[in-house]
C-alpha cells in the first residue's frame, strides 16, 4: 500500500475512533482503536521492498490476535449490569481478560521483537540502508544542500583552482 493511501487509512481510523466515541459506541470504539494501533504499527513498514508488513509481520500478527481476543473477551464477559463476578487468579474475569491480552502480549511481543531485531535490523542491513540514503541524497537535487561547481583544477601546481578565464583564484 502507498505511503499516502496508508496515511488516509490511518487519518480515517482516527475520525473513526473520534465519532464512534462521541456517539458512546465503546464497543466499536475499542475495535477501530485496535485498528488503529495496528495500521499505526504496520506504517513503519511503508518503505520497505519485501513483503507488505516485513519485517513486522509476526509483530502485527500476533497484536492483531491480542487484541481481538482481548476486546471480544472483555465485552462479552463484562457488562454494566452484572453485579457479581466470576474470578479467576483472584481477579474478575474480564480483568484478567483486559491484563493478559491488552497489556503483558503487547508487552511481552515488544520485548521479543527488540530481542530478535538482530536478526531484521542487524548492522548489515543498516549499513546498507544508510549507504542507500547517501546515494540517493547525493544523486537528489535538495533544495538546501549547496551546490557544488565541478571546475578543473590548476595544473601550475599552486593548488587552487582555475577559474573560467584561466586565472587562479
């Protein structure tokens, strides 16, 4: 997906969790969030050649589970009118839904992305993107670089340059 196309997606994710929350649709809400958080994470792939989410396809992946299962199991075992709840751990069910699947996966996920990023980002692959960069810089017409002026050198010897009339500098 485009760069642009993936920021318009994103840009109506957002309008979406801001009208979904106004109108007090929470359910929804929290799915267009999730969405949200999602394309967000995946954005960070828009440069790259390789396949559509790599190197963060196990990364989205798994935070898509995540959060379905988390959302799904928070609004289908909680609701405003229950008076007593079911516990598990010692903690409500739906709260150990919400803990276990929206905040230790992410959690645990980011920290074995960052362990394995060796492997995805290693210095070789660095290298080679920044070589990458300089040379399109280099080959880019940037509207602050200066420009540079490739005039032959002085052949006298004195080490200046030579300028259109012969003359040096």
């Amino acid at each position: 997906m485009p760069r642009n196309a993936l920021m318009g997606v994103i840009g109506l994710l957002a309008l979406g969790a801001l009208v979904t929350a106004s109108l007090g649709w929470y359910r929804v809400f929290s799915y267009v969030a999730a969405v949200f958080i999602l394309a967000v994470v995946a954005s960070a792939t828009v440069e790259h050649r390789g396949s559509l989410l790599a190197p963060f396809n196990g990364l989205v992946t798994v935070l898509a589970g995540a959060f379905i299962a988390g959302l799904t199991g928070i609004w289908v075992l909680w609701s405003p009118d229950v008076t007593s709840y079911t516990y598990a751990f010692g903690v409500p069910r739906p709260t150990l839904v919400y803990f276990a699947l929206l905040w230790l996966v992410p959690a645990f996920t980011a920290i074995y992305f960052s362990l394995i990023f060796d492997r995805i980002g290693s210095e070789a692959i660095v290298d080679t993107i920044i070589s990458e960069a300089r040379s399109r810089q280099r080959d880019a017409d940037l509207p602050l670089v200066p420009r540079r002026i490739d005039r032959p050198t002085s052949t006298d010897g004195s080490g200046g340059t030579a300028d259109e009339g012969g003359e040096d500098e």
